[in-house]
C-alpha cells in the first residue's frame, strides 16, 4: 500500500511540475474550436459568428449551473428512495 502512495504521489509531482514548466514556456494553447472547426468552417463558407446565448458576459454561465445543480438535486432528493433503497435484513451478509 505504501508503495502504490509513493507512486501516486511521484505522478502527482510529476504532472504538477510539468504543468508549470509547460505554462512558463509562454506558448499559447488553440483549443480545438480555433484549429479544426474554424478551419473547415471557413473552408464551407460558414464563418464563425456570435452565439445566440452569449455566456460570456457576467455570471449567466454561473446561474445556468446553478439551476440545472437545484433542477438535479431536487429529481434526485424526490427520487431518493428509488435510487438508494433501504436494506432489509434478508440483503445483509
């Protein structure tokens, strides 16, 4: 067991460091919406534009989290006993 934590613990460093070092480079990252859809966007002659929704502004990607975590909680505290059944002594070991 010691052993599988050391592991962990040097792959967490590991990645830690290489994170940093990565980020110290300067080197800015495209996400794949600039490299590959914009590209073959353009080349369909559908160049990009504004969302309809624009989430951006402010804190509406925030609120929009928000509700859908209430909308979950309350489906999920309403379906409770369905999704944890209670265990009778029959189910014990």
């Amino acid at each position: 067991m010691k052993s599988v934590v050391k592991t962990m613990t040097c792959v967490v460093l590991l990645a830690a460091g290489l994170t940093w070092w990565l980020g110290r480079q300067g080197h800015e990252w495209a996400g794949v919406d600039e490299t590959v859809v914009e590209k073959y966007a353009d080349a369909a002659g559908r160049p990009a534009r504004d969302p309809y929704i624009n989430t951006d502004q402010g804190d509406l990607l925030l609120f929009c989290f928000l509700v859908a975590g209430v909308a979950g909680g309350f489906v999920g505290g309403y379906c409770f006993r369905d999704l944890f059944p209670a265990k009778t002594m029959k189910d014990k070991p």
